[in-house]
C-alpha cells in the first residue's frame, strides 16, 4: 500500500511539473504575413466585416499585408507582388495567394504547363561528355491560360522573394452569385465558357506546387465549407444571392483551417549568405 501511494505521489508531482511547461507557441505567432487574391481576401468586400487573415492576426497577432482586389485573377499577382516589394522591401515573413475562382468565372483556358522542344545538351556518363540532342522543356508564360499566368505569377513571386514562405490556397467551392443583370454567375455545378468545372481550377493550383516547389493548403477540401446545399448557406453572405462570399462565420471557418494547417509548414528560413558565412 505503500508503495502504491508513493507511485501516486510520484504520478502527481509529474503531472504537475508537466502542466506548469510554457504553453505551445504557433511557429506563425507574431508573423508578417502578405495576402494576395480577390475580393474573398480584399478589404473593402462588404460580404464580411472581419476576413480569414483579420481571424489569424487575432489569434496569432500576425501583422497582415493584404493586397488581394475584388474580380482579380491570377495575372495580378504579379502586380500585387510588385505593389508588396514597393511597399514593404523584404520586409516580409511569408506570402499566401488565394485565388482562381475569377480565372474558372471568365472561361480562362487552362493551359499547359510546359512548352517541350528539342534541344542539345553536354552529357557524359561512363564516357567523355558530348553534345548530345535531348527533349527540354520550359514553364510556358502564355498569360492567356491559367497555367501559364500561373507560371508567370510564381517566377516573379520566386524572383523577389527567394528566402520567404510561399503558400497557395486552392479556391473554395462557390454556388449562385447574383450581383446584378450584367454579374450573374451560375455555381460550380456548370461548366465554364470553355467547358471546364471549377474543380480543374482546383486541381491545377494544387499542381502548381509541385511545379514552383511550395506548398498548398487544399481549402477547397480542407474548409468544409459547401455553398451547394442550403444548410450551409450561413456561413454566406446572402442565402438566395451570394453563396460566393463566405461572411464573417464562413470566414472564421476558413481561418481555423488555415491555423492548424499552417502548424505543419515553416515561416522562416535561413539566409543563404548567412549559410555561406557558416562555410
């Protein structure tokens, strides 16, 4: 019996020590964050008061840059990047980009994601090297496409921040927007102008991070939100028309998804001349 009392005395005082530790610390507390997109993340959208990075600089006290534009597509990208350099420098922890559900809206093509040609190459294995004619291929930049604008956006995202956290957010699944006569989008069970549903749009962002080496946080799956049926039509701005926007609950929603998800990617990298000092 007594044994057992100082194994319970034991368990306690270990239990105790445990729980006086200091608490977790999220590695994007107190972060710079910049948000590129459309008018899901632009300020001036009414469809909510408090947006998914106004949740995150609450909870984690990250300090938001936001440069995303109400009917944007992905070739604004690179001028929010541009407009983000002229502002803040490099003075910047991480970058995420939301955006594409413009790009399905307005029939964008999707594209390819690589122009392929013949080429010669200096090769040498087991034997002298010697030009040799082999297939290469190259990111295409036709901005007429969704890959391409893609590429584009990522080469310059890449090129001005070659240090920083890049992370892009599939677009989410959207139903009926109703804004007026001239601003009638059908939801995403239709095709678009040519022929595509939403979810290539999807598929190909998630792509995309395999191509430009970033990661991707797949909302589309991971938020829960889901427009089509009416029982979710709260987390909208307006059940009968805009199941588009997500409003403030929708956005909070979306928020605590990026919070967990973002537990699981670094904010920060070393300076590659601070490893070459190291050397």
């Amino acid at each position: 019996m007594k044994r057992l009392l100082l194994s319970l005395a034991f368990i306690i005082c270990h239990l105790s020590s445990s729980w006086a530790q200091p608490s977790f610390v999220h590695p994007w507390q107190g972060k710079r964050v910049a948000y590129f997109g459309d008018s899901i993340t632009d300020p001036r959208n009414k469809a909510a008061k408090k947006k998914y990075w106004g949740w995150l600089a609450d909870w984690l006290d990250i300090t938001p840059y936001v440069y995303g534009v109400s009917g944007r597509q992905w070739d604004d990208i690179p001028r929010q990047t541009a407009q983000l350099l002229k502002d803040h420098g490099q003075d910047v922890d991480a970058i995420i980009v939301f955006c594409g559900t413009n790009d399905y809206n307005n029939g964008v093509p999707l594209g390819v994601w690589w122009d392929e040609h013949d080429a010669q190459v200096e090769y040498g294995h087991g034997q002298p090297k010697q030009l040799v004619t082999r297939r290469q291929r190259t990111p295409s930049m036709d901005a007429k496409t969704f890959c391409g604008r893609i590429n584009i956006a990522m080469d310059s995202l890449k090129r001005a921040y070659p240090t920083k956290q890049i992370v892009l957010l599939t677009p989410i699944h959207r139903a009926d927007f109703h804004a007026n006569e001239k601003n009638w989008q059908c939801d995403e069970s239709y095709t678009n102008q040519c022929g595509e549903y939403l979810d290539a749009y999807v598929n190909a962002v998630k792509e995309a991070a395999d191509v430009w080496a970033v990661p991707v946080i797949d909302w589309s799956a991971t938020s829960g939100l889901f427009p089509l049926l009416d029982v979710h039509a709260p987390y909208f701005n307006n059940a009968d028309t805009d199941r588009l926007h997500p409003n403030d609950l929708g956005h909070q929603r979306l928020a605590a998804t990026l919070y967990y998800q973002l537990l699981s990617l670094p904010v920060t990298f070393g300076n590659p001349r601070e490893a070459e000092a190291l050397k």
